[in-house]
C-alpha cells in the first residue's frame, strides 16, 4: 500500500516535480554517501583494533550523522535560493562550519591515534567530513569563492597530515581528492540547480502563457459582444425615445416605432446567440490537431486516426467536446506517455475512442467529474452514450457514441422568451 501510494505521488507530480524530486534525492544520496563512507571506514576492524578511544569512535560517527542532517538542510535551502527564495541563515552556515571543523579535527585525531599506516584508505576517510558542507556551499556563493575556501581547508588539512607524519603519499592523496572534489561540486550541484531553474522558470512562462490567452479570450468574445450589441442599443435607445415622443402627442407613428425597436431586438438576440454559439461549438477536425498538438507539447505520444469528414456539423460538436475534454483529462489526472485519440462510424453511430497508459486517479464519476458529467449531458441531448474507466493494463479508455443523424435542437431565432411575438400583443 505504502509503494502504491508512493507510485501515484511521484506520478501526480508531473514532468518537471519528478526532474527536481530526482535532482534533489540524487544531491542528497551523494551526501549521504559521504556521511556513510566516514561513519563505515571508523569502525573498521583495524580501527577498532587500533588502541583508539571508543569514544572517539563515536564522536566521529555521531558527527558523520550530524554533518549529513545539516548538510542536507543547508543544500535544500542552497536550493531554494538558488531557485529564487529567500537567502540561507547565517546561523546554519555558521551551525555547518561549526560541525566541519569539529568533524575534520576527530577524523585527524582518529587517524593518527590509530595510526595513518593502519587506517584503510585513510585519505577517503580524511576527505569525507568536507563533502556535506561543501555541496551546499557552493550554492550559497559563487563558485569561485566555494573553490578558494574550499582549497584553503585542502591546504590546511594536508598541512595538518604532513605536520603529524603523514607520509607524502597521503598527503598528495589527500590533496588529489578534495582538489577533484571541489572542481566536482562546483560543476556538478551548480549545473543540477541551473537545470531546475531553467526548467521551473519555463513552467512558469507556460502558466503565464496560458493566463495570458485565456486574458485574450476574454477580451476577444467581449470585444464582438460590443461589436454586436452596440450599434443596435444604441438604435433601441433612440427609436424608444422617438416612440414615447410620439406616443405622448398621439401620433400613430408610435406604433411603426415601436415595432421596429422589436425588430431590433430579435435581431439582437439572433445575432447574440450566433456570437454565443461560435464559442460553444468545436469542430471535430479543429479539436483533433489542437489535442495531438498540445499532448505532443507535453511529451505525450499522440495518434490521431480517422476524420471529422461527413459528420453533420451537430455530431462534430459533441464529439469536438469529448476530444477536448478528454485531452486536458490526460494531462491533469495521469501520466501518460502515449496516447490514441481514433474516430470511426458504423451504420447509424459516430464513435470516438481515447485510449491512454497513463493512470486515471480520477474516475470518471470523481474529480473529473463535473467536465465529463457535462460531456455525458451533451451527448445525451443528442441520443449518444459516453463511457470512461480503467480498461486494464495501465490504461484508461474513454469511449463516445453519437447517432449519425442526430440534431441538437435549438431554440427559434425568431422567438423566444423576451420577444414580443404573442399574436395579441400589437393587436
């Protein structure tokens, strides 16, 4: 249960959550790395066997522990500056020297107590307590101050072994694996947090883009809304004013006024609804590339087959919404990686089949819910079915079912609720 439940976190993070989840476990496993390399080479059976305090013993392995928790939140919050945040405390930079310091001065000890000769690998167990403040701190200044503080400590600890007899072979072993390390970190963490930079901050371009074209909608359908409705109120207003003018004198032009005012109305409300209806309709061939365009922009493999050709422009509607629908389904509730979007007919039916391997969280009744509940409403309207769930193997299968010969019915555009068609009203 507790694996599943990992499995659908990491897939509900998305594409780039699951980049900076893997970059920030891989910087956290090289830590931890070095933690467990010091904490394994003192309790070496030559080293326990060495005449060395238990306690020192200890001390570094508890100091290895303490280096990797500090370590590791000194790097997440190098991290989150890196990508924008607000700036490291001083206190845990000053708490990260503290423990280096403290650490690299018991690993000393420990190895000349047990004698450099009998320590396996010693330089390793030298050079590790360095490893855990340096990944962070290269984050939290330049690179090439990290470097230079970091060469310093190297020129100090080498001079350190040299001064207690370290023979040259472990001083130029020493001096070899923090140089490496230092180059390394500076590289290798630089560019791991540059890559998640770079990455977040296209992400946040796409949402801004997104925000800016539904902006742009907006401001479009209210555009042709002004484009239809304003000349006519302003017609209505006038010719209103004129009739009750001529009403109050009791001049019959009155009426003529006031039918035309109706007139324009209706028309009003005609060419409303047409602006309206342009909106709401989707055409099936439009929403087919749209979909294959927008799933292959986020890494989805998409394969379109069949064709809107010779459905009526009632059934292309429906079946345009399904598509759509369907479409921002796979990019919000799963993880797809491919995914097949077919139109086919029979005799009397339109059917479309999406098909996909990504997990459906959401079921088709659950969080998607009020966008395919308002698909099966629509179709419904039409004398169609739509179907939605697991289909096995990973997959989620929504199929649609439309009869070829269905019309959706509309309203008249010459009447309606607000006109003043009743046959007695003018009489």
């Amino acid at each position: 249960m507790a694996a599943l439940t990992w499995v659908r976190g990491w897939r509900g993070r998305g594409g780039i959550g699951q980049m900076d989840l893997y970059t920030r476990g891989t910087l956290y496993f090289l830590l931890w790395s070095a933690a467990a390399a010091q904490v394994m080479f003192s309790l070496t059976e030559p080293v326990r066997h060495s005449g060395a305090p238990a306690a020192l013993i200890v001390a570094c392995c508890l100091l290895a522990v303490a280096q990797g928790v500090c370590g590791q939140t000194l790097l997440a919050r190098g991290l989150h500056t890196y990508l924008g945040g607000c700036a490291v405390p001083r206190r845990l930079v000053a708490v990260g020297v503290t423990l280096l310091v403290t650490d690299l001065v018991a690993v000393v000890t420990l190895t000349v107590t047990a004698g450099m000769n009998t320590v396996p690998m010693a330089s390793v167990l030298l050079t590790a307590p360095a490893v855990p403040f340096t990944m962070a701190h290269v984050l939290v200044v330049r690179p090439g101050s990290s470097v230079l503080v970091h060469l310093a400590a190297v020129t100090a600890l080498c001079t350190a072994v040299a001064a207690l007899g370290g023979d040259t072979g472990l001083v130029t072993s020493c001096l070899v694996t923090q140089i490496c390390l230092a180059g390394w970190f500076a590289v290798t963490v630089r560019v791991s947090a540059w890559s998640l930079n770079v990455m977040w901050k296209l992400q946040q371009a796409k949402d801004v883009q997104a925000r800016l074209a539904v902006a742009e909608e907006r401001l479009r359908f209210g555009r042709d809304l002004h484009d239809v409705m304003g000349r006519n109120l302003a017609v209505i207003a006038l010719k209103s004013e004129l009739a009750v003018g001529l009403a109050r004198r009791g001049r019959p032009e009155a009426v003529e006024q006031m039918a035309e005012v109706q007139r324009l109305a209706q028309e009003s409300q005609r060419e409303v609804r047409e602006v309206v209806r342009g909106y709401r309709e989707a055409d099936l061939g439009v929403e087919l590339d749209g979909a294959r365009g927008v799933l292959e922009a986020a890494g989805i493999e998409c394969e379109v087959s069949g064709s809107a050709d010779g459905l009526s422009a009632d059934v292309q509607s429906a079946l345009g919404w399904v598509v759509r629908e369907a479409a921002t389904n796979v990019l919000r509730h799963g993880d797809a990686r491919r995914c097949g979007i077919r139109v086919s007919r029979s005799a009397t039916d339109a059917r479309l089949t999406v098909d996909n391997d990504g997990s459906a969280d959401a079921s088709a009744d659950g969080d998607a819910g009020s966008g395919l509940a308002g698909l099966r409403e629509r179709l419904s309207a039409l004398g169609g079915t739509m179907t939605a769930g697991p289909a096995g193997g990973g997959r989620f299968l929504l199929t649609a079912e439309v009869p070829l010969a269905a019309v959706r019915k509309r309203p008249d555009d010459g009447e309606g609720p607000g006109t003043l068609q009743d046959k007695g009203a003018l009489a």
